[in-house]
C-alpha cells in the first residue's frame, strides 16, 4: 500500500509540475480562409452524391497578423495556395493525391519573405503542396469578420473568395454537419460559412472555375 501511495504522490507530483511549466508561444499566428468546390457543411447523402465528382479543387489562404517563419518576420503577409487534386479532397476511403498546387507569395513580400510564406504553406498543408508546379507574386486582400462568417480574398484578378454565415435556409436536410474538416494543419478555430463566390482564372493548374451559393468554405484562425 505505501508503494501504491507513494507512486501516486509522484504521478500527481509530475502532473502538477507539467500543468505549471510555461506553455511555449506559438511563433506566428493569424487568420485562415478555405473554399472547395463541394459542400463542407452537409448531411452525409449529399456528400456522398458529389464524391468523385466534384471536391477535386480548393484555395487556402493565410493572413498572417504577427510572428516569424524560419527566423524570417511574416507581419501583415499573406500567402494562398489553389489546388487541383486527382480526387474528392477528404474523401476516407479514396486518396485524392497526387494533386498540383499553385502559390500565390504577396506581392509585398521581398524574396526572403516570399521563401519563408511559400515553406511555411507547405508546412501547413503537407502532402497537399507537395507539388508546387507554379509560384507567382500578386497583391493579396483577406479581410474577415470571425463573428459574421463574413471574408473577403482577392489576389490579383486570379482569385476572388467571398463568404457569409450559414443561415436557416441554407439548411436543406436539416442533419448537416462538417462532413469534410478543413485542410490546414494547426488552426485554432473554424467555422464553416457559405462561399458567396469562389473563383480561379489562372493558366498554372489547366482549369478555371468560377461559383457561388455553396456550403464549402471555412473561416478560421491559425497558431504554431
């Protein structure tokens, strides 16, 4: 019994210490923007009806508000990367990999900046950003209101992404849920919202798109 007890005072012990210790600071933090070309936010027989035939292209943006990538600082930048996969993003029982990816660095970074947002994408996304077939240097705008689920993303005249809150009648078969979970590592927070407009018009991935209405965004803040 003193053995038990005195093992027990020691794991307390260490408990208490780990709970003391000082939480390491993430680096750099800021807000994140998604959208898909399928529903995000749906009941399970939607989702499953465009599975294979949509879901293959998606935008990821980061804004960062403060910190520093690999020593170098990121204040007030902001990077996006468009994806074109070889398959429903998400999909559990099919690998949406390989899939091609576009940066788009802001156009105010200088190169030393621009190398730092282009690994520091990669490092959120993984496999994802693997193959990086195109890097380009554009004026990036992401504003967002958390509360409203209200965003807006512009990168030149190549990416447009606007978002509202999902409302009632968004509802369709009153069982939704987030059916895919955002794409980024280390967010801090996400709510799915609807994507007022999700457009790519660009010559890097083979394929442009341009849409509206749908439940396949996500609104967000990102820490590491």
């Amino acid at each position: 019994m003193k053995s038990i007890s005195l093992l027990g005072i020691l794991l307390l012990a260490g408990s208490v210490a780990a709970s003391a210790a000082p939480q390491a600071s993430p680096q750099i933090s800021g807000q994140y923007l998604e959208s898909r070309d399928a529903d995000v936010y749906t009941g399970p027989c939607f989702a499953n009806s465009e599975v294979n035939l949509a879901g293959h292209e998606a935008i990821l943006s980061w804004h960062i508000q403060q910190g520093a990538w690999n020593g170098v600082s990121l204040d007030g930048l902001s990077v996006i990367a468009v994806v074109r996969a070889s398959g429903t993003l998400g999909d559990p029982y099919e690998n949406p990999l390989p899939a091609k990816a576009l940066l788009i660095v802001d156009q105010q970074a200088n190169d030393e900046q621009r190398a730092a947002l282009e690994n520091f994408a990669q490092s959120q996304a993984g496999a994802l950003l693997a193959d990086v077939v195109g890097v380009e240097a554009l004026p990036i705008s992401l504003t967002m209101n958390m509360e409203r689920g209200v965003a807006t993303l512009t990168a030149g005249d190549q990416v447009k992404l606007t978002t509202r809150a999902v409302v009632d009648g968004d509802m369709i078969c009153h069982n939704e849920e987030v059916f895919y979970p955002p794409l980024a590592a280390h967010l801090t927070h996400s709510m799915p919202v609807v994507s007022s407009q999700s457009s790519y018009q660009g010559a890097t991935l083979g394929i442009n798109w341009d849409e509206s209405g749908r439940r396949g965004s996500f609104v967000g803040f990102f820490a590491d």
